[in-house]
C-alpha cells in the first residue's frame, strides 16, 4: 500500500487525476504433450499500472515493480497527448460488494495433484479411443489486485483461476481428427 501511495503522491504534481494499480500473481502450469508429462512451470509476477489525466487526456504506463517510480510517471505523462479524452472521474471511496473470485483451496493444490489430474484425464480418453494423442494443460494461479486513486478511492481483491485444457488428435493415413475441450473456474475442478 505505502508503494502505491508514494506513486500516487509522486504523480499528483503532473497530472488533474490518477489511479494506481498492481497485480501480483503467481501461476503453475502442468502440460502433457503426446500423452506424457513434458513440463511444469511455476512463474510469479508482479505488475504496476498507472493511468493519469493530463489536459484531459488519459495516459497510460505499466512496469515490472514499483521501484522506478520516475520512469512509470514519465512514461504516463508521455503517451498522455495521444490517448483518449478523459470524459470521468475516478470514483471515491466507496464500499464494493464482494464478489465471490477467490477459492482458498486453489493454492494449495500440489503440482503433483495437478499432473495426477492431467493424467486421469488422459486415460479416461484413452479407454474410449486408446489411439488418441493428446496434449493437456492443467494451471493454477491466484492473483491480488490492489488500486488506489487520487479521489480517495480504494478497492483490493484476490481471484483464483483453476483451468484444465484437452486436445487430441487421431491419426489414420492422411486423414486427421483433432477433438478438444476445456474449462475453468475460480474453483478447483475435481469432476473431469
């Protein structure tokens, strides 16, 4: 939060109005490819966002961190004279509902229950067509957004995302099939 409002405080001397806002997310990704397990993947990221009205203008800048403040407000102030017209407000403190995007369960699902997964799903296709390649995906990821701007206005969430990806193809001769599915939710999915 200080990050944010030293940001904020920062660019109140260049700009009528601001907002900033930063993501920090984590994502681990499971894939089989040809019915094997290929790879896993864990990355984490952390983003920062500020959007300014200048002259009525909107300008826009995104960074890696929070630690080059003048560069983000430079590059804002910058694209500013190009973006579009500034025709609102920031909103105010309000209270928001609360949105249900967030399953407490999602991080701690283990990437060896995510392969598990990925591989029952690939011998329940294999039963009905044991002929079939398939390529599966299976990710996770949980992400905190935090935004604050220069009205007062303050909001913060987490979400969760749990999404399984399926595609196959079947070969004979020249001909090929390809087939496919997926789903995703906030939720762990267990029904495959």
């Amino acid at each position: 939060m200080d990050d944010l409002l030293r940001i904020l405080d920062f660019v109140q001397k260049r700009a009528e109005q601001a907002e900033v806002f930063k993501v920090s997310s984590q994502t681990v990704l499971v894939h089989f490819e040809a019915n094997r397990l290929k790879q896993t993947q864990s990355r984490e990221s952390t983003s920062v966002a500020l959007r300014i009205f200048k002259k009525g203008k909107v300008g826009f800048a995104v960074g890696s961190g929070v630690n080059e403040v003048d560069t983000l407000v430079a590059m804002a102030v910058e694209t500013a004279p190009f973006g579009p017209s500034a025709n609102f407000d920031f909103p105010s403190l309000n209270d928001y509902p609360d949105v249900a995007v967030f399953d407490a369960e999602v991080p701690k699902i283990t990437m060896e229950q995510m392969a598990e997964l990925g591989s029952q799903l690939i011998a329940k296709v294999k039963e009905h067509t044991p002929e079939l390649l398939c390529d599966v995906e299976v990710i996770k990821g949980v992400s905190s957004v935090h935004l604050v701007n220069s009205r007062g206005g303050e909001a913060k969430w987490d979400r969760s995302l749990f999404a399984i990806d399926l595609e196959g193809v079947l070969t004979k001769g020249t001909d090929m099939l390809f087939v496919g599915d997926s789903e995703g939710s906030c939720r762990f999915l267990t029904d495959v």
